[in-house]
C-alpha cells in the first residue's frame, strides 16, 4: 500500500500511482486542524487523454473475462475491504472530518452494494423465447457499454464511488474514477485494494482534479456513460454537457428533505430522529433532513424536545471517541454554511440554537459550526429554500396534513423525505402522495438497501437511472436482442413480403 505520509496524492492509472503531466495541485486539510495535510495532482487534458487511454485498451481483455472470473475479483476485493475497513475508516474521517463511528457506517453500506454486484452472474442473465415463430428463437443479452466515468462528491468518498464502480466492473466496462479533490485519499486506497483483489491493470483508474477533468471526461469520445453524485446545478450541468457528447448519464443532484410529524407521533421518537438525521456528518448528507415539518399543535413540544438534545451534543475531533459531530470539510464551506446561519437571523427566523462559536474538542482551527436550530421557518427564506449542506436544522409549521404535504410537493427537490406518525392510513396516504424518490415512515433516513435503487425526482436527478440496485446493473449495460433460425437445409426461396410470425 501507498504510504500515507508522503505529501502528493497520485493518480492511480494502469495498475500504478501516476504523477501526470500537469503541474496544478490543490490543497487537501485536515478538517479538524485546519492544516494542510497533503497536494493533490489536478488533471490536465493530458492526463485525462493517459488514464481514458488505459481504461481503453484493458476493455477488450476485462469485457471478455467470464462473469465468474469478474465475481471471484469482486468477492476478494470484499474481503479485502472488510478486512481493511478500519484503515479505510481513518482516512475518511482525517480528510472530511466526520466522526469514526459514522465513516464506519459509510464503510458498511459500501460493502452492502460490492456485495450486490458479486451477484452479477444472477444479474445479468438475459430472456430467452424458443420457438417464437416456427423454427425461430429470440434473445436478449445485457453487455457492457465501455469505459464508464464516475465523478463522486466529497461527502461520501468511500460509499459513493462504491455506488457505481463495483456494478460498472461486474456489467464488464471499464472504469475512469474521479473523486473529489477535497479528499481524494479513500479513491486511491480502493484501486489499491481492488489491484490487490486481482483486477487487472487499467480497468479502474483515478483520475483526480477540477473541472478541467470533469470536461475532460464529459467531452471524451471514448467514455460512453457518466454517473456524478453532487449538488443541483453542478448535476444538471453534467447531464446537459454529457448528453450532448452522445453519452449516457445519471446525474443525481441535491435536496431539501423533509420530515413531517403529525400530532399523533411519539415526539421524542420524532425528537431523536430529527438530530440524528440533521446533523450526522455534520449535515453533509444529501439525505440529511434539513426541515422538520412540525404539523400543529405539536410544534413548540416538538422544538423543545430537538433543542434539549442538541444542546447534549459533543463536537469535536472526529477521532476522539467522545465525539459525536466533526468539522465542515473545509474553511469555505465553512463560510458559505455559517453565512446562511446570518441570512435566517435576518430573514426573522426565530434561532433557537446558535451553533456560531460553539465550544469544541478539538484545536481551534478547524472548520467548526455547532448545530445550529431555526424554528418558524416559511418557504421564502433562503434557510429554506437552499441545500444548506450542513448542521442547520430548520423547522417549519403546518396547520394540518394537507398542508404539509402541499409544501414538500411544492418544492423543487424530490429526493427524501419521512413522516412520524402512529395513524398507519395517514403513513399510507402519505407514501402515495408524495412527489419524492424515497420514503421513510418513522425512518427518518430512508436510503435503500443495495438490492433496491437509490435516487430522487424532480431537481434531484437527471437521467432516467438510480443508483445502484437493478436499476444500476440496467444503467452499466445495454440490451442485444438476437432472433436466430437454423434451417432445414432442404428449405430455401425468396421471399420479399415483410416478416410474420406464424
């Protein structure tokens, strides 16, 4: 393995750590200090030409490797990462800063979905129709499409990437990875392990940079499909760029996710759940819940019951086991955080938990914002209306169900959402009616298991494809139908009329 003091991260291209050509760099920190920790190499179109060009030549040889060869190298890169998950546990947390415990869990559900793909032999069994005319059979076989992009945010930089490449690789393509630059380490540490696991050298690579990568990758001739987890407008720029170039795309972009509860929830339940989902990593999660619809006349029980338990909750280095919320990943999304903090206290949101200054266990300069609460919240201001993308939880009134309901629909995400009730009719009704992806009932983090499909509607996708799941085996391969007829050679003759069954 890569020594993790050297001070530039690499390119993993071909099987082996690649400097490239371009001298660009960006800074890598460590949240929890505020120091720079390492250089990252940025891309050129250079490198982006290097690593597509390896991705290219090992197709042929990955493409026609049976599916029992492509499994045994999955089945082994899983026992490698459970093996190494805690190695992996500690790069996440030193390069985005949330606590142990929560990469932890990142980690596990990686797992979850490299598991999925080691069913690629199940997965992508084709149909098969003997005698569907006389004497004819018809067929379908799922292949792969080529040398796939995947472009992952910084939130997630195990589990994300491990959304995409683990079905890309089992559907037989090749793989160009481009992490965030932000904390690009975990990348790198996977295409180790999958070396190690047997897979062959250019099947997957790293690729690291900015947006020169990101166009390189979109705008190249040979990458045939793109999947990109990030924000809204990011995400609707790759799917526009790479639909132009003749691509496939599943761009999946960002969220406003709402949790209602109504009055006959068990508030503390709701309570629990509400801080859980709102500031776990530190609400960098797109599936974070951001607004707590409180439906009248539970609102200011339900608010009393979330402060006093965020006021209990320890932030710090998210390498000390007392800590419970880390640091933003970095000072200017720091600023970008607490500057929507300012604009909800202007707006007249009522701040009933102040997370600026907040007391930490860690060094002073790391990128640290304490939960921070807003109550009375409505739908114009920007506190609601933005992906925050951090520890600010918001809570806005209804006077009843319908009303609740008529909010979440009339906003422009669609990815998560949860509803707290006892009242299975009302959980029923709710689950039909509204217009988001992924339903939680008193679950207030609904994201799917491996074997069903991540990913929302409306501005929090583009493309027609969720991640991962059956619909990400679907995404990586495109559908041959074969009709075949094997004659009696005693039979023969022209025939020009259009083809029947019969």
């Amino acid at each position: 393995m890569t020594d993790r003091t050297t001070e530039r991260i690499n390119h993993w291209i071909d099987g082996k750590p690649f400097e490239g050509v371009s001298e660009r760099s960006g800074d890598v920190f460590d949240p929890a200090t505020g120091q720079v920790r390492a250089k990252v190499s940025f891309a050129g179109q250079d490198d982006v030409e290097t690593a597509v060009a390896a991705a290219s030549r090992a197709l042929p040889g990955w493409r026609g490797t049976s599916l029992a060869g492509r499994t045994r190298v999955l089945f082994a890169f899983r026992e490698l990462l459970t093996a190494r998950r805690d190695e992996l546990t500690k790069i996440v947390t030193s390069e985005h800063g949330k606590v142990e415990s929560d990469a932890a869990g990142e980690i596990a559900r990686a797992i979850e979905n490299v598991e999925y793909a080691c069913g690629a032999a199940q997965l992508l069994k084709g149909g098969f129709s003997e005698n569907a005319s006389t004497g004819v059979d018809v067929y379908s076989i799922a292949q792969p499409l080529g040398v796939v992009g995947v472009i992952s945010p910084f939130n997630f930089p195990a589990m994300v990437p491990l959304w995409f490449v683990p079905n890309a690789l089992a559907c037989g393509n090749t793989v160009v990875l481009k992490p965030s630059e932000k904390d690009p380490s975990a990348a790198v540490f996977i295409a180790e392990l999958f070396a190690e696991a047997g897979l062959p050298d250019g099947v997957l690579n790293v690729l690291h940079g900015d947006k020169v990568a990101v166009d390189g990758l979109l705008e190249h001739r040979d990458v045939k499909a793109i999947s990109f987890v990030g924000s809204t407008p990011i995400a609707k720029y790759v799917y526009e760029t790479g639909t132009r170039n003749g691509k496939r795309v599943q761009a999946l972009g960002g969220a406003k996710n709402h949790m209602v509860v109504l009055p006959d929830a068990d508030l503390d339940l709701a309570a629990d759940a509400a801080v859980s989902a709102g500031f776990g990593s530190a609400g960098e999660r797109c599936m974070a819940v951001s607004v707590v619809v409180a439906v009248d006349p539970v609102g200011d029980e339900l608010v009393a019951k979330i402060a006093e338990r965020i006021t209990r909750l320890r932030v710090g280095d998210g390498r000390r086991p007392t800590s419970e919320m880390g640091p933003l990943v970095t000072a200017a999304h720091h600023e970008r955080v607490e500057s929507y903090v300012d604009a909800g206290v202007e707006a007249g949101a009522r701040l009933v938990v102040d997370g600026r200054g907040v007391e930490v266990d860690g060094e002073d300069g790391g990128f640290w914002l304490g939960p921070t609460l807003f109550d009375h919240v409505t739908p114009e201001m920007s506190v609601y209306t933005d992906e925050i993308f951090g520890p600010v939880l918001t809570v806005a009134r209804a006077e009843g169900y319908d009303a609740a309901l008529d909010l979440i629909n009339a906003n422009p995400y669609g990815n998560g959402t949860a509803i707290f009730t006892n009242d299975g009719r009302a959980a029923r009704r709710f689950q039909n009616e509204v217009e988001v992806g992924m339903v939680g009932v008193n679950v207030p983090i609904p994201v799917p298991v491996a074997y069903y499909s991540f990913g929302g509607w409306k501005d929090s996708l583009f493309g027609d494809s969720h991640a991962y799941g059956p619909e990400g085996f679907h995404f990586f391969t495109r559908t041959k139908v074969v009709t075949s007829r094997w004659p009696d050679p005693s039979q023969g003759g022209v025939n020009l009329g259009f083809p029947r069954n019969s």
